[in-house]
C-alpha cells in the first residue's frame, strides 16, 4: 500500500516525532511510505525507505493570502 504522511515540517515536538515512528514502523511492514513537508526543516533521522519531500526549498518560507497563495521551491 502507498502511503503519504503530510505534516508543515519535523522540527521537534511530538506530532513529528509520532510520524517519523509511524513512517518507520509501516515500511517495516512493507507499505511505501512518503512524507509531504511544507517546510524543508527536519530534527529527525528519516528512518530507511521512507520517502521525504518538502514544498518549499531550505530556508524558504510558502506565502500565503489570496492572490499570493502559491509554493516556492
């Protein structure tokens, strides 16, 4: 089964670290498994196999507001 994970970043806390385990323990299992960031920033080791990309490239920020609503990479 694939799967994907979305989440603005994994910068601490515990939501973040929940999906890194979740991400982990389901390729263990033999699923595919990506994450989606919003914001390429990461205090987490990706686990093997799991599947990691952001919205937005290093240190770049995503706009938000109408019209200005839009992704930089």
């Amino acid at each position: 089964m694939r799967i994907l994970l979305i989440i603005p970043d994994l910068r601490g806390g515990g939501a973040e670290r929940v999906t890194i385990t979740l991400a982990g323990g389901l390729t263990s299992r033999g699923h595919s498994v990506s994450i989606l960031l919003f914001y390429s920033q990461s205090d987490y080791e990706i686990p093997a196999g799991v599947a990691v990309e952001a919205l937005t490239g290093p240190n770049r920020q995503m706009r938000f507001g109408w019209p200005d609503k839009r992704f930089l990479a």
